[in-house]
C-alpha cells in the first residue's frame, strides 16, 4: 500500500438500554441520541458525538489508499459514510473521477504488459475477470501514445463495473458456502465477497482481483517470465510466516525467510485474538 498510518480507536461508553432508556449499551444498529436508543438508516451520513471526529472509513483494506492519489480526497472519505449521502455532489464526483482515473490506468496496464509478456488476450491477465479488449501496443493509436477508441470504452467499462463492486467500501458476505477473502459472490466473477480472517492477505487478494480477477491465469501460463510478472502484478511480498507457507492464507508469494521485517506474531485462539503487538 501506498501509505502506513496509525489509527487510534477511541470508545465512548453510552449506556442505552433495550427499553429506550439509559443504562444499558445501545442495541446494533441504534444509537443514542438524548437518551434514547434511536434506529439508524442504513444511508445515513455521519453523525460524530461533540468532540469526536471520524478520521477512517475502512471496509476493505487498500481501496481508498489506492484508488485517490489526492491527500485531500481522501482525508474526505475517510470523513464520510460508506453511501457518501450527504457529500457535496461536485466533490463527490471528482473523488469518484479520480478513483475511476486510477482504475482505467490499472487495466490499461495489465493489458498492456500482457502483449509485452508474448501474451494473447486468451492467455494473459483479465483484469477483474475481463478479457483485455487488445493487449501491448495495440491498446494505442499509431502515434504509440493516444488511446484507441475501443480503448477508452473498454477501460471506461473496467473501471465502472470494478468501482461498483467496491462502493460502498463494505465487507460483503455471501452465507451460501465457506466464506473466505477471495470467494466470489454467488460462486461467480462477480466481485468479491466473503468475510476476513486475520491471516488472509488481503493487499494480495484483492491486487488478484484487480489485474486477474482470481483467474489463476498468470499461474498457469506455461511461459516462466509470465509467472514472475504475475508475482510482481499481484503481491506486495509481504506475508504472515516467511518459513512456513502454510500460514500464508492466500498470499501470492512465498516471502523471503532472510527478511527480518517480514513475518508477524502469531495470533491468538482467544478474544481479541490478534497478537501481542512488536
């Protein structure tokens, strides 16, 4: 990820009970509000105590970091509600320009180095499952630098489909089979959907989706450079264990065991189940 940052939970204990009054904890989806337990809309916009500010808006960990490369677009999304109700419209629409800007770029690029790999679009990468409409320099017009017509559209189309999967930045869970990080919604490339254990890679995952839609493609290729390329395009070379790759659930890479700076405490089978911190 582009950037590393700190960020401090702070808990407000409110007592609410289920019979409106104080005393209790507030039930899930209420809050209270001058004593009373109050149910929230699902679109509501953000509504800090006095004195506190939202500073992170965190469903899926790596999209906003790196789909906004302007500090000040992020800083207001990390401010507001998943459904951004309430956002002024012509800030909103610039944020989601510059998201779908990134996101154009990103299949662009995977397309691009499918045909500098010796790739055909049937053999390389497919972004987000998509089959690259044209691959290395056939993506531009003659002067080797404007886009095609065809190129325009079909990264347009990338980047609105991926952009819906990961707007609002939720977590989605299908409960029709085992629920991991990289399970599909419906079994189908669809997006993904399932919920977080604390050993998944979720920056490798979710690179995958990205540039092979989990296809498994660049695996399978039976050309070796396509195989490193693939490592280089979809893990951060980071993993849970460098010496023991059974602990590494879903990492693209198998981590360098001589790095000291990788690895991490071994977490917990009991609440809060996270490990001791360094």
């Amino acid at each position: 990820m582009k950037k590393l940052f700190t960020i401090a939970l702070l808990s407000l204990a409110i007592g609410c009970g289920d019979d409106g009054k104080k005393g209790d904890t507030c039930g899930a989806g209420t809050v209270e509000q001058n004593g009373v337990c109050v149910v929230v809309p699902v679109d509501a916009p953000v509504v800090n105590p006095p004195g506190f500010v939202q500073i992170e808006h965190l469903g899926r960990p790596g999209i906003n970091e790196a789909l906004l490369i302007t500090e000040a677009f992020n800083n207001g999304y990390n401010a507001a509600a998943p459904t951004f109700n309430g956002v002024d419209p012509t800030t909103l629409n610039a944020v989601v320009g510059e998201a779908k800007t990134v996101l154009r770029a990103v299949y662009l690029g995977v397309c691009l180095l499918n045909g500098v790999a010796g790739l055909t679009a049937a053999q390389g990468f497919k972004p987000a499952g998509l089959t690259c409409h044209a691959v290395g320099p056939a993506i531009f017009e003659a002067d080797g630098a404007t886009q095609t017509a065809e190129s325009v559209t079909a990264s347009q189309a990338y980047a609105d489909a991926v952009f819906g999967l990961f707007e609002p930045d939720v977590l989605r869970v299908d409960t029709s089979g085992t629920s991991s990080y990289e399970t599909l919604c419906g079994g189908t490339n669809v997006g993904l959907c399932g919920g977080r254990f604390l050993r998944d890679d979720v920056i490798d995952v979710t690179y995958d989706f990205l540039f092979d839609g989990l296809s498994g493609t660049g695996q399978t290729v039976k050309n070796p450079p396509a195989n490193t390329q693939f490592t280089a395009l979809v893990s951060d070379g980071v993993v849970f264990d460098p010496t023991d790759a059974t602990l590494n659930v879903s990492s693209r890479s198998k981590g360098d065991p001589t790095n000291k700076q990788q690895g991490h405490p071994q977490v917990s089978n009991g609440f809060p189940y996270s490990a001791n911190p360094f």
